[in-house]
C-alpha cells in the first residue's frame, strides 16, 4: 500500500477487523519484511470519534501480532497516555523509542528545505531567524513552525519564488498564524 493512500481509507472504511485482515494478510504474503509507518498518530485521538480510534488501534494491534508487521508510531509524547486505553496497541509499545524534537540546524533544516525542493527560498536569513526564535521557548516548536510555514506559503510571492517578510507580518507571525486559525482562502 505503499503511496496508495486512497487503498488505505478503503482499508479503514471496512468496518469488520477479519475482513481487513484477510485484506492485509494477501498483502503482507507478498512480502518478506514490511513496515507501516503512522506519522503524527496523536491526530487519531484530535480528528476521529471513539469509534474510529478503536477500529484503527484494533488494525494496528493486530497487524503487528497477527500478520508480524512492524508498526512505528510517531507522536508527540504529551499523547503516549492516550495510547494506553487501547490494550491492542500494547505490543506496539513494548519497546518505544523517545526522540527529541529537532533544535537548531535540524529545526532551520525542516523549515527551509520544503520551500527549496518546490523553488522557493526565504527572502532572507533573517526572517528564518526570527521565526525559529519565535518558537524556541516552545514544546511543540516544529508543528507550530510548520502551521505557520503553511500559512506563509498561501502568501508566498510566486513571482520571484520567495517567503517574504511582508507575507510573514501579514500572517502576523507564528502566533498570527496560529491565531487566525485553519488555512482558508482568502
């Protein structure tokens, strides 16, 4: 299912777990090693109903006991107890492994790199300056960045393929951005 991310919300819009597995055990019987990977997992508890969160916890579970596929998880720690209500993740977590949030380089890296790979670059240092100072002080500096790096890119000037200051004090900085809520058009 790699990339096929349209194969896996049919996957979980089965709401029968055998049925899903007998799905996902023709799949896995196709290969020797295989590995889910589930970036920012604390959105199954902020985005879905009880009921979702059990489905999806229940798959998981049994992926990883039943057909031996190796699952890795990747949340914010503030949402490890959250995973404790469903006794399915269990052996997920047998032997989690803590990673600290990206500072300095890697932080500067995560905010600039995205922008170069679609063409377009910061209009200076400066304001990649400012913005990581903004949220240094901050637990969850890298998704507030990215929030706020997502609304500087509705303002982005196509034309000469930059992150302007003037689009950043638009968007009223990170705490602009986070203030005037979800991305819309404007």
């Amino acid at each position: 299912f790699s990339g096929d991310t349209q194969a896996m919300q049919q996957l979980l819009s089965i709401t029968q777990l055998d049925t899903a597995l007998a799905i996902l055990k023709r799949w896995r019987q196709q290969h020797t090693e295989v590995l889910v990977i589930v970036d920012q997992f604390e959105e199954l508890f902020t985005l879905n109903p009880a009921e979702i969160q059990s489905r999806f916890a229940e798959l998981l579970g049994a992926m990883s006991v039943d057909l031996d596929v190796r699952v890795l998880l990747s949340m914010r720690d503030d949402f490890f107890l959250h995973c404790h209500e469903y006794r399915s993740l269990a052996p997920i977590f047998s032997d989690p492994t803590p990673l600290q949030a990206p500072t300095g380089t890697a932080l500067r890296r995560a905010l600039v790199q995205p922008g170069l790979k679609c063409g377009y670059r910061f209009e200076e240092d400066a304001l990649v300056d400012e913005m990581i100072d903004e949220v240094s002080e901050e637990r969850g500096a890298l998704p507030l960045l990215a929030f706020a790096a997502s609304r500087l890119w509705e303002h982005r000037d196509r034309d000469r393929g930059l992150l302007t200051k003037e689009a950043y004090e638009h968007i009223g900085g990170v705490g602009g951005a986070l203030a005037f809520g979800p991305l819309i058009d404007e």
